[in-house]
C-alpha cells in the first residue's frame, strides 16, 4: 500500500512538473517573439515610472553625448567610424551607435584614470599599484572592443554553419512549388539565431523599398562569410544570366555540402597539432613525476647517503 501510495505521489509531482514546464515554454516563445517583432524597429518605449532613475539609460546618454563629441574633434575616429559600424553590424548590435561604443571605452579609461588618481591622492599608490591602473587603463580602452570583435567573429561562424540548412530548406520549398521570396519569408520564421536576424532585416529592407538584389548585396556586406557570400553570388548570378532558381539552390546545396566536408576534414587534420600543447605541458610532466619520480628520490637518498 506504501508502494502504491508513493508510485502516485511521484506520477503527480511528475504531472505538476510538465504542466510547469508547459507554461515556461509557451512563456519562452512569447518571449521570443516580442523579440523578433522588436528587431522589425516596433518596440514600444515604456515610459519610466516618476521618481526614479535609470542608471543604464543615463549612462548609455552619457557614453552617446562624450562619443559624440570625441568624434567630432578627433580626425583619426572619424576615419574608423565606417568600420566600427561594421563591426557592430556584424556582431548584431545594430541598436548600438558607434559614438555610444566610443563614449563607453572612453569612459572605461576614464574610470580606470579616475581610480589611479583617488589612489595617488589618498598616499596608497605604489609602483605595483600604478603599473596595475595603466594596465586598467589600456585595457578599458581595448578590452570593449576586443569582445564585441569576438562576438563578431563567433556570430559570423555561427551563421556560416546554418548557411547549408537554409539552402536546403529553400530547395524543399521551392521544388515544392513555393516562389523564392515566399521561401525566403518561411526560412526566415522556422530559422532562429543570427542567421534568422539577418533574414529577416534582410526581408525588412525589400518592404522599405530595396530591390532583392540590393537586400542580398547588404546581406553579404554585413555577414562577411564564405558561405554567405557563396549564396549570395549564386542568386544574384542567377538573377542576372536568368537561370532556374531550383537549379541555382539544387548546385548551391551540392556545394555546400562539399564545403562542409572539407571544413571537418580541415578541422580533424588540426587536431593532433592543437593536441600538442595539453600533452606536453600538462600530461607528460604528470607521467615524468609519477613513473622517475620514485626512481629520483630514491637515487638522491642513496648519494645522500654515501
């Protein structure tokens, strides 16, 4: 009867646990799509309640207006404004402005200038002290951009990867008698991730008024993949010779696939030189100790002896 009795109370709380979990994903995919709609440009401003501050907006206003004036007096930021608004395209912070990204490593290495400064002040800085805020320092100015370049590039690889699954979802559609640009709409619904993003900003700027061909071109320029450009050239190719776009996309997949091979087959060919390092630095000084190491004591304590 026990048996029975826990049997039931386990099958309930297991009961409780799906419904729970059911919520949680409807909540999730409600979630998710807000998202998407806020990245089509519809996200309402709520307006913040009186009497208090947001401290992330008065920052973000603060970066913005000291960005804003270190471009308009520095001749050298001007010239890299273009490819840092690339860099943070790629990256997929479109709602970041580059004066907002340089006003914020400004204020990292004003920060860091600030600490060192308080130090020196109040008698407590020394030469391990100083050395530590210069490096603060460099590092606030050069730390932002090194993440947002990293996320850039592990963004991009991402939709490298994704790339062939989207070509063969666009085959299927368009063998099935659906037209390319309805595909395209469907691919850019089912597909999440970057590569979803850039579909559907790409979608985004055919309705403002590009032709397809401009929205693949702004397509290529943002993600700068070998397999993004590849789909590109394909379709803006076959555009331009007017050859069948099933055949185009049936290619494209045959390619892709190949391409993906080589990838593995690079990456398999790279694993006994990435290899190298953890084996001589961490396994054969851990078998050195353990098979000689024995064997040395013993032979120190027998000339110690002698």
């Amino acid at each position: 009867m026990t048996l029975i009795l826990i049997i039931g109370l386990s099958l309930v709380a297991f009961a409780v646990v799906l419904v729970l979990r059911s919520f949680a994903l409807a909540d999730a995919d409600r979630r998710r799509t807000l998202d998407q709609i806020a990245a089509y440009g519809f996200r309402s401003s709520e307006p913040a309640a009186e009497g208090t501050v947001d401290v992330r907006t008065t920052l973000d206003d603060l970066a913005t207006a000291t960005g804003e004036r270190a471009l308009a007096r520095f001749d050298g930021l001007q010239s890299s404004e273009k490819r840092l608004r690339e860099l943070l395209n790629s990256a997929g912070l479109y709602q970041t402005s580059v004066a907002s990204f340089v006003g914020k490593r400004i204020l990292c290495v004003f920060a860091s200038l600030s600490l060192v400064t308080v130090l020196a002040v109040s008698g407590r800085l020394d030469t391990r002290t100083f050395l530590a805020g210069a490096m603060a320092t460099v590092m606030g100015w050069y730390w932002p951009y090194v993440r947002v370049q990293r996320a850039a590039r592990l963004r991009v690889e991402k939709i490298d990867r994704e790339v062939p699954e989207l070509v063969d979802l666009l085959v299927t559609t368009v063998e099935g008698g659906v037209g390319f640009a309805a595909g395209l709409q469907l691919a850019s619904r089912s597909i999440q991730g970057p590569l979803g993003q850039e579909l559907r900003l790409a979608l985004r700027e055919q309705s403002l008024g590009l032709t397809p061909e401009e929205a693949l071109r702004n397509l290529s320029l943002r993600v700068d993949s070998p397999a993004t450009r590849a789909f590109t050239q394909a379709l803006l190719q076959g555009e331009s010779l007017g050859v069948s776009i099933g055949t185009i996309l049936r290619d494209l997949a045959t390619d892709m696939r190949k391409r993906r091979r080589q990838s593995a087959e690079e990456r398999a060919q790279k694993t006994p030189t990435k290899i190298l390092f953890p084996l001589i630095a961490l396994i054969l000084p851990a078998m050195f100790i353990v098979t000689l190491g024995p064997v040395m004591m013993e032979a120190l304590t027998f000339f110690g002896s002698v």
